[in-house]
C-alpha cells in the first residue's frame, strides 16, 4: 500500500513521497505531511538488536514507500558511513540522570548531518524514478547548521546546484568559517545583511514566485530545498527517536514498552517534530518537551495557545535555534485541527498579515503532549557550566538550552520518566560560548585556541570538520540586502 503525501494548503494536492521530496515545498506553499502515519511494525524489544541502518530502513521505508528496498537500502549505506566518525552513527550517552543522544558524530558536527547525508542520494533517487532531466537547484536559508551541512551533502554531486543564505552577523565564527570555505563547483554561499527569519522569507517566495520558475524551467532547472520544510529531512530525523529507545532498552535503562520523554532544543520545530512522529509510529513517547532560547515564542505558544512573532529578534549564544517562525509549527497546526485546509489557511493567513494567530480549545487539546519551556542566556551558561563541573561532560549552548529545560521540567511536573535529550551540536562548533561558559578567563583566547584548550580539558579529539577549516581559504564572499536574494540567485544562474 503506497503512502501518500498531502499539503497542509489544498487538499486536492496528493503526491507520492518521492515527488514530495523533489517538490520540497508543495505548489501552494503549504508543506507535505502523510495521509496517515506508519506503524512502526517491528517488536519494540527487537529495536535493541537493530544498528543504525536497519533501524532507518525499517523506519523510512513505512514512509517513503515508492522507493523500492534496493533503492532505499543503498541511500541509507551511501549516507550512513565512514562520514560519521562512530560506527554508532548516534551514540546515547548519560549526563546526569538524562540521556543524551549525540547527534554530532556526521560531517559538520550538529545534527543537521542526520538528515543532510541521505537527503542528496532520496533527491537523486528521486528524480531518476519520476523521469527528472532538469539540474536541481537546492535553495537553503539558515540559521548556522543546515548550510554547511547541506553544502557538505550536495558539493559536486552531478545533477545538482546548491544555494545557501545566511544571516552574516547571526551565525557563530566557526559556522561562518565552514560555510565560505565550502568547496565544489556546484556551491554557491550568500551572507545576506538581515536575519535567519528574512532569509527563510526570501526563499520561500523564490520558491512560489511563478515567473521566476517559468524562466528556470525555460533553461533547465528547477528548485528544491533541503530545509526541514522538505519531507525527505524530516523523516530521517524519525530514525534516531526509535534508534535511541532501542539503545536504552538494550543497556537495561527501560524495559520494551517503557515511557520516555524526549527533550528537543527547538528552533524551526522540524526535529521535535520528528519526535512527535515517532511517537505517532507506536514509540511509547510520554512527553515532547520544546526547549527554546530567549527568543521563547514557541514556550508562550505551548502556554497560552497565542502564537506571536511580534516582538523583538534576540541574537543568543544558540544561533541555530534565532527564530521566530517555525515553519514546522504549521505541520503540527494542520494535523490539530483534524487535517483541516480552510482552517490551517485562515491561521497562516493571519500569521503573514498581523503576525499571531490562536488555536482554538480542541486544538490546544490534541497538542497537550507537549510542554515548553525556555532557557534564559545566563541558565545556558550556568547548565554548561555545571554539567562539566558535575559530569565532566561538555555541552554545547544548544544541548544546553535543552538540559536547563528539562531541570526545569522535572521541577516543574516531579515526572521522572527517563529522558531523552537531543544533544544537536558538537561544542567545537560554539567554542568561544562554551568556553567563557566554563570560564570567564578564556574569553582573552583566539578562535583555534580555544579549540586547543578545548581538547586539552576535555580529552575529546579535535572533529575532522574543525581541522579542515583552520587553514582553508575563504572562497565565498557575497554579501546582500535580503531583498535582493532572488536578483542574486538569478546572477549566478545566468537567468
Ligand atoms: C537546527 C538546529 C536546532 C533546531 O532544530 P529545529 O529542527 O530547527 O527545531 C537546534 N540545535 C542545533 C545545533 C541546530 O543546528
């Protein structure tokens, strides 16, 4: 039985998972999410038995179901290799009474490697099975991690070109750094002078402007996104939920059939989501617990009901997670209100024109498995701070943000079901934040000395990710306004 991918915008739109993924964002501007979700359909106990791959496979190929085993099984060993610098892919660890799933073993060192290692091999799969000639042009805005990642993923993979936004005074020194040292003919990275939010803005409109496909088409090419609008990100980060409680059942944590919650630092809702999907696939997932930084409109959002964008843009020490809109909120919004278009239409509607929108009761009530709450900047350092004095363990600012949450949930609820918390980043990647966090004293060293006094306090080896750029020579350079991002796309493809 194939499974079918609606738009939470139209619901006359109804695609295959492999023509979802190629579309990146439906034709409307709404997202894709599955007519229904998959069973899980393997034991909970096997889940203990199973690595990494055969964890994805059994997991994506419930989703993606047009892709046959030979073609699934290959994208998954293409991507889940020596890449990762553990045979584990995604070691769980214990920090505390928590247990962290790291998810910064890949290539760039934060999780977006989860899904960006598969996502070019699902894409050109893809476009083989559905007869695609045109070179895919993949479309990125982000706030630090997906880029690199992305760029990292698509760098001369024949077929394809790849076009990154970021925010250039809103992402670390070491994510800028990985990203303009980026080779491959097929890159092309921008610093535009605005935020994460602006940049997303600007690719969604390229994406749904008419004109400008029509004369992409015209000479060949067509776009895509690897953002975690795509499906082809998302389900991947599914993988991880079941492989994580398979891990826990075989140390003996849990018994198979045991309650976990998950804890998820939370920028653009793409990665809880995952969870909550997980969880809908028969995983005994109790609660979703949303971590936010300071920019908490996702906290006043599980509180109140009241979804508002309307306040100021705080830059924080977890730059991956500086947003305001999350665009996979709307997900979320659609299947709570019983996968009704008009009704998701009307509040997205409301989003774009004043910037809020509330959901009705029943909504709030269909979403009551989650729970937020936010770290302030100074509870960020002080959890990094702590959890290395108490377990010599170094978190970096967004594992942080998610490990003060859920103190602040066993506080606020005396719920002791085991955790499990995303651990999103390698603290390589925020060394100047976490390291002052540890202490003020390093705040007099250099970027690279940082890294060094890095590894001599924590005995972890130096990432490959980091090495490579210490040296490499900056090769992007191009700066724009955020409203010219279109009239820059244009440029580099010769349109
Ligand atoms: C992207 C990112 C997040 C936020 O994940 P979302 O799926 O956007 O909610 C958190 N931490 C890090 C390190 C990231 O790169």
């Amino acid at each position: 039985m194939d499974l079918f991918y609606k738009s939470t915008r139209d619901k006359n739109e109804k695609v295959t998972a492999s023509v979802a993924i190629l579309n990146g964002l439906a034709n409307d501007g709404g997202l894709y999410v599955p007519e229904s979700i998959p069973e899980l359909g393997v034991e909970l106990s096997q889940l203990a038995n199973m690595d990494y791959r055969e964890t994805a496979f059994a997991v994506m190929s419930k989703f993606l179901t047009d892709f046959t085993e030979d073609e699934l099984k290959h994208c998954i060993n293409s991507a889940y290799d020596d890449k990762f610098d553990t045979k584990e892919i995604a070691p769980v660890v214990k920090v505390g009474d928590a247990y962290g799933i790291e998810l910064f073993h890949g290539k760039t060192i934060a999780f977006k490697d989860m899904a960006l290692s598969i996502l070019p091999h699902l894409l050109t799969t893809a476009a083989r099975k559905n007869n695609i000639k045109d070179e895919i042009v993949i479309l990125t805005a982000t706030s630090g991690d997906t880029g690199k990642a992305a760029l990292a993923g698509f760098a001369d993979v024949p077929g394809t070109k790849i076009i990154v936004f970021y925010p250039k005074d809103g992402v670390s020194p070491i994510q800028e750094k990985q990203m303009v040292t980026q080779t491959g003919d097929n890159t092309f990275v921008v610093g535009i002078r605005g935020n994460f939010d602006e940049a997303q803005t600007g690719v969604k409109k390229m994406f749904s402007n008419k004109d400008l496909n029509e004369r992409m088409n015209a000479k060949g090419f067509r776009f895509s996104s690897a953002n975690s609008i795509n499906i082809g990100r998302l389900v991947p980060q599914v993988v991880y939920y079941v492989y994580a409680y398979g891990r826990l059942v075989k140390n003996n944590t849990i018994k198979a059939g045991d309650k976990v919650n998950v804890v998820v630092p939370t920028g653009n809702f793409g990665n809880i989501l995952a969870a909550y999907f997980a969880g809908k696939m028969g995983l005994p997932i109790g609660k979703l617990i949303c971590a936010s930084n300071e920019n908490k409109v996702l906290y006043d959002f599980f509180t109140t009901g009241e979804y508002n964008k309307n306040r100021e843009f705080i830059l924080t020490s977890s730059p991956s997670m500086d947003i305001l809109i999350s665009s996979n909120l709307e997900r979320l919004i659609y299947l709570s209100c019983g996968c009704d278009t008009d009704k998701n239409i009307a509040l997205m509607k409301e989003l774009n024109e004043t910037g809020k929108y509330t959901i009705t009761e029943d909504m709030k009530n269909n979403i009551k498995d989650f729970y937020g709450n936010y770290a302030s900047e100074e509870e960020t350092k002080e959890t990094i701070h702590e959890i290395f004095e108490k377990y010599h363990y170094l978190a970096d600012t967004h594992s942080a943000v998610a490990y003060c949450v859920y103190n602040k949930y066993k506080k606020d609820t005396k719920d002791s079901t085991p955790a499990i918390v995303a651990s999103t980043a390698s603290p390589y990647k925020f060394t100047r934040s976490v390291m002052t966090a540890v202490d003020s004293k390093y705040d007099k060293l250099s970027d690279f000395e940082l890294v060094d006094e890095m590894t001599r306090i924590t005995g972890v080896k130096i990432p490959a990710a980091i090495e490579e750029i210490r040296t490499a020579p900056i090769l992007h350079k191009t700066v724009c306004d955020s409203d010219k991002m279109q009239k820059t796309v244009e440029e580099y493809l010769g349109l």
